[in-house]
C-alpha cells in the first residue's frame, strides 16, 4: 500500500490568500491540527496550528509570510510505513502527498491511516494473535509460517518490533484460525517462548477497541 491510496478526500487544501485565522477555522472544522496550503496544484507548504499562534499578524495572507509554512510532504509513490514513519516523527495530523511531477493531489489523515492500515494488516479478518519473544539470532520467518502452516491454518500478517538496544524481537502474529491451541503447542515444542495470545473470546474485545480508537480520531 503507497501513499496515493490513503489519501483522505473529504479534507481541502488552503488557498495562500486566506489569512492564518481563516486556516484555523477550517482546522477546527475538520479536526486537524495542520492543512496544506496550495496555489492551483502547486504545493506551497504546511501550517500547523501553533505556527499560526506564533505569528504578529494572524489576518495576513499567509501567502505573504513564507516563513510559517514548512516544507514538509510524502512522494505518492512511498510505502504505507514511510507515511506512518514522516507522520510520527513530525507529530502530523496531515501530511500532504506529491505526484511525480511535485504537483498536490492530497493529504493523509491519522483516520484514514489506521483505517487503510487495518486492512493492510488484517486487522478485522476473524483469527487470532500470538506474540512471541525471540533472540534476534533465533528469528527464522520460514520456520514460524511452517508451524503455522502445520497446524491447517494460514499468517495473515507478521510485525516484529524490539526495545533500543535489545537483542530481543517481538514477533506479532495474525492468523486465520481462532483456536490457537494447536499452533502455541507447536511453537513451544520447537523452543519459542509465547508472551501473549488472544483467543477467539477475545475477537469481539479487539474489534471494540478497535472501534472505539476510530470514534476517538473521529470526534
């Protein structure tokens, strides 16, 4: 999944002639913290919301004071992880995407990111969760698709994650099998140590909380 599919369509850009407060109002409309300011399909830059409480004139044109907006923007053409890796480390609520040509063809919203990434990540297919913890050395992704495999069930995703520093891996799994008995006693067999597992009891539980994490972002 790339940029140019998670683009949330209901959000417009901001015309330079309209002054910091006009931006504001339609931030508070559409629940944003920052909107991209664009002249025609030309991408000028990004305000956020405590840039515009930073400037002496809130009612200019904020075509007129360059020195607010930043030029910050994904390529259409990057994967989903570099749009969550920019949107993170900048702490965004938009993030404005370019065509080839460096030309605006929209915005990415944290909404839309989590709701294309659920998806990606097959996070409403009914299934279950396994976490495992594994030394770095010990990680083999053909071994644990085979247990998987093994026990007539298919991966549905595959995460892994690790604290700075660590030799330690979390593996995330999602398969398509709710009852995982079989697969964790196959993985303990072969040496994995299990540190979380959510059953089929718990599918309802995730959905809700994964319903109520869109509410949130929606409200």
């Amino acid at each position: 999944m790339i940029a140019r599919e998670l683009i949330n369509k209901s959000i417009l850009p901001m015309s330079p002639d309209y002054s910091a407060m006009d931006i504001l109002s339609w931030m508070e409309e559409y629940k944003v913290n920052h909107l991209p300011v664009v002249k025609g399909k030309k991408y000028i830059g990004l305000l956020s919301e405590s840039d515009i409480f930073s400037i002496d004139d809130p009612e200019a044109s904020v075509g007129t004071q360059n020195r607010i907006l930043k030029n910050i923007y994904i390529q259409a053409d990057k994967h989903i992880y570099e749009v969550i890796n920019l949107m993170v480390e900048d702490k965004l609520s938009a993030l404005p995407v370019l065509d080839s040509k460096n030309k605006y063809i929209g915005i990415i919203t944290p909404q839309m990111l989590i709701q294309k990434f659920s998806r990606y990540a097959a996070v409403n297919q009914p299934g279950g969760i396994i976490v495992l913890k594994v030394n770095n050395k010990d990680y083999y992704a053909s071994q644990i698709v085979q247990i998987i495999e093994e026990n007539d069930a298919h991966l549905l995703s595959l995460y892994i994650s690790s604290e700075p520093d660590s030799t330690e891996l979390d593996i995330t799994l999602k398969v398509n099998k709710q009852d995982l008995s079989g697969i964790l006693q196959t993985f303990g067999r072969y040496g994995y140590e299990i540190k979380a597992s959510f059953f089929d009891e718990d599918d309802d539980y995730l959905q809700d909380r994964y319903d109520s994490l869109m509410n949130y972002l929606s409200i």
